[in-house]
C-alpha cells in the first residue's frame, strides 16, 4: 500500500455501497483532527476532517477516507514519503489511534476491562476491551462492528533501527484483519513481546 501512495485518488468519505463519494463539508463546526494509522507495510500519520461522530463509529460508518499532510513511513524497512493528501480504504487499515471526540458521556453503560493481546500483520497489540459484567471477552470483541477500540493500548513492532514500542490512550482495531486475539492475563507478558530500549519507546504527545 504504501509503495503505491503516489497513485492514489482525491476522494472523500464514501458510505459502504455507495455509488458516488459523500462530500465532507468544510466548515468550522467540522472538526480536523491528527490521524495516525497502521497498514500492512507502514505507518501513515496526518489530519483526517471528522463526520461529527467518534472516531470509532466514523470508521465503521465508511470505507473510504481522505487523509492530508501526510507522512508515509515504511516498516520494517525504514524511510518515509511525504504526501499532501492520500485516500485509504478501511480494509487497509489495520491499526488507528484514537482521537477526536469521546461520545456522550450520558449514553455510556457500566463496563468492564479485560486486557487483551492480539497480532495484525507486523504488530503486537496489547490493551483493555470494554465489556458489559458477565459477558464473555473474546466473544464480545468477535460480535463488534468491524472497528473495535481499545484502551491503555501499546503497539510493538520491528523496525530497520530495532524494535518499537508505542504507548497511546486508546487505538481502534480493525477484527476483520487480525491474525489471532486471546484474553491477557493482568500483568502476563506474551511470549512474542520484545525487550525494546527506552529511546525506541513512542508516547503520545500532548
């Protein structure tokens, strides 16, 4: 995907099934937020306009998203390309940190976290699922709209300079592209965990 980045399209958001591409409208009261994504061979960070819902819900109500001020870095390999603007489709996307607005507090329900470990492509996540008491984890994640978030979340992969290891608040997590998930034991460390130095160690700024 990122090999291809310079081909790509101007579009913009795009309903799943839809003929034709639904125009964001650029006005104040649409927020633009920083954008920082996982594909198969790469890391994408820029700004992405938001629809007016969580970022979450925005990414399971489209497939088609318009990303600006793009910067493209190659993993494992190394290097990066930068790019005024680049259209991604939600099948490429396996990994999203989450920003942007957090949804009405009024409409949430009493949950629980249960730490979770699971793999996609080249990287390790680790972070807490948010299920109702008595519900089963695992079974509540497979049952979720495609793009599931999670919290206190880190991402470990290697790169040409050695491994990484990003902290963030909370990263969406596309199910349909994962190759396995298991509940986490509080505190266990995986067996594919690495030992990563503390310069290659990626918190989010403020």
């Amino acid at each position: 995907m990122i090999g291809n980045v310079q081909h790509r399209l101007r579009l913009v958001l795009r309903q799943p099934g839809a003929s034709a591409p639904v125009a964001t409208p650029a006005t104040p009261e649409v927020p633009e937020v920083e954008f920082v994504a996982y594909v198969e061979n790469g890391r994408l960070s820029g700004r992405i306009r938001m629809d007016g819902a969580r970022l979450s819900d925005m990414l399971n109500d489209h497939d088609e998203f318009l990303l600006e001020a793009v910067l493209a870095e190659r993993i494992p390999d190394g290097g990066a390309t930068p790019l005024p603007e680049l259209l991604v489709r939600r099948e490429e996307l396996l990994l999203v940190h989450a920003t942007g607005p957090r949804g009405n507090r009024g409409l949430r329900t009493r949950t629980i976290a249960r730490a979770m470990t699971l793999k996609s492509g080249p990287f390790l996540v680790t972070g807490d699922v948010h299920a109702g008491p008595g519900i089963d984890p695992l079974l509540f994640f497979r049952r979720r709209r495609p793009m599931v978030p999670l919290t206190d979340a880190s991402i470990q992969y290697s790169t040409a300079d050695g491994p990484v290891c990003e902290y963030v608040d909370a990263i969406v997590v596309n199910r349909d592209l994962i190759d396995w998930v298991r509940v986490a034991e509080p505190g266990a460390v995986s067996r594919d965990q690495v030992e990563v130095p503390s310069d290659r160690l990626r918190r989010p700024t403020t």
